[in-house]
C-alpha cells in the first residue's frame, strides 16, 4: 500500500517523505524469522499439496505417450532451497542464532505438516491383508510397544490410541510412524524454545530414509496383497512429499561475502606467527590452504583472538556442524574473486567439524571478477584433492546486478555470453559437470524479466546445467 501511494502521480512532498519513513519504519521492524514464516506459509498452503498432484500429472503425461509406468517416488524432479535466515551478505540481522532458529523452525514445521497427514492414512489404510515381511513388523511393534521409552513422552490421547489390535498391522506400523513423527516435532520445538530437550534422538526420525523405510514397507505390503491401487493413492503422494521435503522442508543455502573469510583467516595466521594472510599473494594464499587441507592438525582453539565481525563467521560454520546435515544445500561466497576464495571455506568446514561439508558455491559479481571466472575454475580443477572433493560436480554462480553496473546491460550480456562459453570449455576440459546458477536479483530482473527465459532456452551439453 505504501508502495502504490508512493508512486502514485499527485504525491506532494512532504507526502512522500512521510511514505519514504513509515518504509523505513516497516523495513526495521521486520526480521529474518518473520521473513521465514511467511516464507513457510507459501508451502503449508500451496506448495505442500501442490506436488503430489504435480507428480501425479506427469504420471498421466506418461500414460498419455504410452509409458504405463509412474514417476519413482524417490525421484528428485523437485527440490527447495532458501536463502530466508542464511543470507548473511550484507544483513546485520542474520545472525548464526537466528540461522539455528530458522532451520529448527523449518524442521518443526515439517514434522507437522507429515503429522496432520498421518492419522488420515492409517483410517485409509484399515484392511488387515498384508505380507509376511508386514505382519512380522506389527507384531514385534506391538509387543514392545509398552516397553518403549518414546511413549513416555507422547500425550494421553496418543497412548490410548498406541493400543491398536495385531490384526490391524497396517495401523500398527503407522501409529509407530506417528508417534515418531510427534517426538520429532516436539524435539524441535522444545529447541526452539529452550536450547535443549529431553526426547532423546533414538525416539525420533533423523534421516529421510528412516522415515522411507515403514512407509516402503506398506506400500510393497499392499501391491504384494493385491491393493496396489490403494497403494498408489494417498500413500504414495505422502511418500513423494517425503522424498521431496524430507525432514527439513526446505533446505537454508548459506552465504557470505569472501572478504570475511579472509578476516578470519588473516586472524589464524596472525595468531599462528606466520604473516598476514589478506596481504599474501594469491599463489602464497594457495600453497598454504592446500598444505593445511592435505594435513591433519588443527589450526587454532579458544585463544583465537576475535572481533565481533570473525566471532560472528566461526559462530555460523559451528551452527552448521551442530545443525543435521540435511537441514542445508550450498555454502555461496558473495563477491568470489579467486581460487583461495574456495579453499578457505573448506578448510573453514573442516577447521568447524562439519562432518558432511556443505558444497562451496562461488559466486562471480563484478565484471573483472566473472573474466577472471574460467581460470579460476581451471585452477581449482587442477588440484587433485578438489576435484575428489567435488566428486566432479561444480556449481557456479553468475551475478547480473554488479556487471550490468560495471559495463551496463548490453555489454555486459555480451560478456556473460562469453564467459559462460568459456566456464564450459574449462569443465570439459577437466570432466567437471558444471552447473551455472543464474543469480537474477535486484533492478535485472524487475527491468529484464524476460531474461530468465533466454537462459533456459540455452543448449545444454554433457557438462552444463542451467537454474534461475
């Protein structure tokens, strides 16, 4: 609204500069968690139907050509990823607490979502055919379930319902996915708000493919007994939100400019007696991250002297190493310049005991740096350790805003055309399957928008892939 009367064609001064404080007031009062919720409300009211049915279209496309075959469930035709609570990049307000809380959020809010699902599949799912495989599990369920602990931490209602008769297997096996499905919702929350709970993880999913496993077991249970069109209906639609959304909805991309990461690192090789890493050259940056990539000890402790600024970097890539795994995709490094950019955030992993570490992302802004782009990549992929590191598969991404300023819009579609040819030489060249993100943000898209279009048009080869 204050947007329209803004722009609006008899807006007097004064009028403006009252709309122009009450944006700023409005700017100002609002944070990366309230960014997160009505982020989240497009999935709980859209999305989260939205691809079930989606898949089941592509199932009668299928058909439609003569393929009389459905979309594996487990394919990963769609997957989500958001910057909401991970974009450090110039946003003071982006903090590693409010990252922990974005992604806890985001866990609680799946786990509610396959909860309000549950109880409708096991009333579907009330016929007491099944195969051995099936009935093997309901009977051991329901024999332990008095003795298991996680039913100490589920609600009265809950554990009357737990009493469900061995000739009901089906809800037997469901009733024990919901009740894990509860004591992962409220393991969230309770961290959410206390930092700390007493559901222990053994009561609760913590991978995607422990979730798979009793609905796998129901849906082969069901074609085994002659139900496969039971077996294709609501179940197979929350199996394919689960392979979709896993637990964590949707997963937090991490990003932060590279001149932050050199803070850090001039900070280590200070402490260390070594120099100072912002005023080495690239080649020495380079030599010394490798050697401490190929090595084993550690680089510095709790005496690492800190501003607030490289307390705030080691804060998040702790955040990261504490957080499941599954809750994030891509670690992007703002304003990328050179190979050391890379290294230093995978030692940075390493350094925070990530154990699965995030993919690095860099991402080429400024025109001089998306030119010196094709060789920095070539660098990269000439180390051995990288190139194992990445499993060959690279993404890259390529930012409009800064270059159309630096050389305006026309040229620099010329030179992006360019640079772009040049990154998938030097992926073939190396067997790299490169994957091209197209960071469209800002005045470039509002004033190109067609833009985005042209992109996935482009050709693919063997090495490329193209995302907006």
């Amino acid at each position: 609204n204050c947007l329209t009367q803004l722009y609006a064609k008899d807006i007097t001064h004064d009028d403006k500069r009252e709309l122009d404080e009450a944006l700023r007031r409005e700017e100002d009062s609002s944070d990366p968690q309230d960014e997160m919720r009505g982020g989240m409300s497009y999935f709980h009211e859209t999305i989260w139907k939205g691809v079930p049915k989606f898949l089941r279209r592509l199932d009668t496309a299928l058909k439609n050509i003569g393929i009389n075959e459905r979309v594996p469930y487990n394919a990963p035709l769609i997957q989500f990823s958001s910057w909401m609570g991970g974009d450090r990049d110039g946003n003071p307000r982006v903090t590693p607490e409010v990252t922990r809380d974005v992604c806890l959020l985001a866990r609680m809010m799946a786990a509610n979502l396959y909860f309000s699902q549950i109880e409708d599949l096991m009333f579907e799912l009330s016929m007491w055919r099944c195969d051995d495989e099936l009935r093997a599990r309901a009977d051991e369920l329901h024999k332990n379930y008095l003795l298991c602990v996680d039913i100490l931490f589920l609600p009265c209602k809950m554990r009357v319902t737990r009493r469900i008769p061995p000739n009901e297997p089906y809800h037997v096996v469901l009733a024990d996915v919901r009740d894990k499905l509860y004591n992962t919702r409220e393991r969230s929350r309770h961290l959410l708000a206390n930092g700390v709970s007493d559901i222990p993880d053994e009561t609760t999913f913590t991978s995607v493919d422990e979730f798979l496993e009793p609905l796998e077991l129901c849906y082969s249970s069901l074609c085994a007994s002659g139900d496969g069109p039971i077996a294709d209906g609501s179940l197979l639609d929350f199996m394919r939100q689960v392979s979709t959304f896993g637990l964590c909805l949707v997963r937090l991309d991490i990003r932060q400019e590279s001149d932050r990461h050199t803070d850090v690192m001039d900070a280590i090789t200070r402490h260390l007696g070594i120099g100072s890493y912002r005023e080495w050259a690239e080649e020495r940056r380079q030599e010394w991250l490798l050697s401490e990539l190929r090595g084993k000890r550690p680089l510095f402790g709790n005496d690492l002297p800190k501003t607030d600024e490289i307390a705030d970097v080691l804060d998040t890539f702790h955040v990261i190493s504490e957080l499941p795994s599954d809750s994030f995709g891509a670690y992007i490094i703002s304003m990328a310049t050179a190979p050391s950019d890379v290294l230093a955030v995978e030692l940075l992993q390493r350094e925070c005991r990530i154990r699965r570490p995030l993919r690095v992302v860099p991402l080429f802004e400024k025109l001089t740096d998306l030119e010196a782009a094709p060789a920095a990549l070539a660098r990269l992929f000439s180390i051995d350790w990288y190139r194992n590191r990445i499993d060959r598969k690279q993404k890259v991404m390529i930012g409009y805003s800064d270059s159309g300023k630096d050389a305006g819009r026309l040229s620099a579609a010329w030179q992006l055309y360019k640079i772009q040819e040049e990154l998938i030489k030097v992926a073939k060249g190396y067997g790299v399957k490169l994957t091209m993100f197209h960071g469209r943000g800002g005045t470039s898209r509002k004033r190109w928008r067609p833009t985005h279009l042209a992109i996935l048009s482009s050709h693919p080869t063997p090495f490329t892939d193209h995302s907006v």
